[in-house]
C-alpha cells in the first residue's frame, strides 16, 4: 500500500516537472520585429510632369476710361458782353473758325484814333526830314519824332490786338462739347466761353499696379472693349513715373484711333495689354505648394530621385494653368502628393494615374 503511494507520488512529481520545463523554455523574451529603417522603406509614389521653359507674352486686363488726347477750354481775352454765338454743342470745328463775339466796347474808335494820330506823326516826321536836307531843322530833333511815329504804330497795333480780342475763335479742330454763355451775357477776361474736345486721337487712361509694371514699353499693342460693344486697337503712349499718392498704381495712356468721333469722352472700357515676354513654365495651378519657410513654389523629383523643393514667381494667370519663372527646362515637377512629402526624402516619380494607383 505504501509503495503503490509512493510510487503515484513520484508519478505526480515527474508530471509536475516536465510540464514546469515546458512553460520555463516558453517563459523566454521574444524580441519584437524589427522596425524597417528609411532607407529600407518603398519610396513614396508622386505623380510628375516635366517642365518646358518658353517664351510667354504675358496678358494683363485692366479697367478704365476713355478722355480725349486734346481738350481746351476756350476764355475771353477780354471783357464785353456777348453778341453773337456762331457754333451749337456738338458743332464741329476747325483752328480758326469763329465761335463767339463780344460787343465792340469802342475798340473801334480806338483803332480810328491811333490810326488818325500815326498818319500824324507820319506827316510830321516827312515835313521835318525835308527841311533837315535843306539846313533849316537840326537833324537832332528828327530821332525824337522818329520815335514818337513808332510809338503811334505800337498804339495802333495794341488797338487792332483788342479790337481783335473781341472775337472768340477755335484755336483747334474738335468739338464744341459745351457753350456755358448765352448771348447778352457780360463775361470778363478769363471767363471760360466754350468747351471744346479733340476726338482723333482718343486716350484709354487705366492704372497699373507696380508689381506688374515691369515690362511695359512705349508702342507696345493694346487690345480694347468698349462697355458699348465695340472695339479697338491702340499702343501705349505714355507711362508715368511716379505713383499716385493714394492707390500706389501708375497711369498709363493707349492711343487708339477715333477719326469717325464714334467714341466719347469718359466710356469704361477694358484694355487687355500684351506685355514683353518673359521665360516661364506652365504648371497646374494644384501643383504649387508652399515650403517650410512659407515660400511659393513647386516640389520637383531630381535625377536621383530626392525631393527638392524651387521658389517661383507668378507670370501669368489662366483658369486651371499657371505661367510661373525659376524652373529649369525639364524639371520634373510632382502635380499629385507633393503635400505628402518633404525635401530630401525619396520619391518614386510616375507619369501616368494608372501607374500612380498600382499597389
């Protein structure tokens, strides 16, 4: 009974140590996989497009207004009341036509006078020079009445001068765009008598920002579009040197042709100016990007396959494209996960969505 005890005692024993044998071999550390390094990992897929440096003539729209090249506000160049209106608004007239008169205010009697008093002092410097030949005037007192007929003459024309005065007249060709006076009305000297505009040539006046003023060289073309439907074709005229003193921008002239006056002072219109062109790439406008620094640019894939990333600068504006400077022919920029990478980490560059979406 005893041996049958101490036997199944050491049965039990056995048993209890060799499953105690397994679970210590089990009980030993396993060590974690081990993390793969950057080097060992796939390079991060991107979709690329290659860059092509061209010559773009860049486009800048802009809105303004139209004025005449030449306007003129006609005065009085002397006092009167006005008696004759020869011209209506709109009239059209040449250098020299007549548009108003004043009242005489004795002009005329003036110019009698000095006339009267000139053929006196004529006769009188005759007479005086005959008896200087003969010895009987002393040929001193002949500069004194020389100077006096002078004098007379210099009367006369001041007298012809303001009785000419008194007759308004166009001192260029253009239209009569306003008449402020009305017969019978008293002006004096300075006071403006007709408004008068020169239609052929004609100026579209706008205002150019100065960050896009670089490139714009007198006689370079413009397109324009009047707001009443119609259209022309002009050339810068003129730039301006300094800014305005509120908006900072710089007023540029385009002359454009107006000979049937068909075009009035004032109209909006949209002047679209070709710029000198500059090298640029076209680029999606979803491929820009800013770097850490808050730069603008484009992520590029170089040779050996690391991310760079190049600042850029806008040229030009179109609906899903951008014209941008500071690429190199045949970069090859990422347009999709350029926002999922940095600078000097590796890339595989692809060239097609298909290849972009293969596992």
């Amino acid at each position: 009974m005893q041996f049958s005890r101490i036997t199944a005692i050491g049965v039990i024993v056995v048993t209890a140590l060799w499953i105690g044998s397994g679970y210590l071999r089990d009980a030993k550390p396993v060590a974690p996989p081990a993390r793969m390094s950057e080097a060992e990992k796939p390079p991060f897929r991107v979709l690329v497009e290659t860059a092509r440096l061209e010559q773009h003539a860049r486009r800048l729209s802009l809105t303004g207004r139209t004025q005449s090249d030449q306007r003129v506000l006609v005065s009085a160049r002397t006092n009167g009341i006005v008696t004759k209106l020869a011209v209506k608004r709109g009239a059209l007239v040449k250098p020299g036509d007549l548009i108003a008169e004043l009242s005489d205010e004795a002009r005329e009697a003036k110019v009698a006078e000095a006339k009267a008093r000139l053929s006196q002092r004529a006769a009188e410097l005759e007479a005086r020079e005959a008896l200087a030949k003969r010895g009987n005037f002393p040929t001193l007192n002949l500069e004194q009445l020389r100077a006096e007929k002078e004098a007379a003459e210099a009367s006369l024309a001041s007298a012809e001068a303001e009785l000419a005065r008194a007759k308004i007249a166009a001192p260029m060709a253009g239209i009569v765009n306003d008449l402020p006076v009305e017969i019978g009305q008293g002006v004096q000297m300075g006071a403006t008598i007709a408004d008068l505009i020169a239609p052929d040539p004609m100026l579209a006046i706008i205002e150019v920002p100065e960050r896009r003023l670089a490139g714009l060289r007198l006689g370079d073309p413009a397109s324009l579009k009047l707001v009443t439907g119609e259209s022309r074709e002009g050339k810068i005229s003129f730039v301006a040197r300094r800014p305005s003193g509120t908006t900072r921008t710089y007023r540029v002239d385009v002359t454009f042709s107006n000979a049937d006056a068909a075009i009035a002072d004032g109209i909006a219109v949209e002047v679209l100016l070709s710029l000198a062109p500059v090298a640029a790439s076209r680029v999606p406008r979803s491929a820009l990007t800013f770097s850490a620094e808050g730069k603008l640019g484009l992520r590029v894939v170089d040779d050996t396959g690391t991310v760079r990333f190049v600042a850029v600068e806008l040229v030009d504006d179109e609906t899903t494209h951008l014209w941008v400077s500071g690429l190199v022919d045949g970069m090859r920029i990422i347009t999709r996960g350029q926002d999922f990478i940095r600078e000097g980490q590796k890339a595989e560059a692809v060239t097609s969505v298909e290849a972009l979406a293969k596992p």
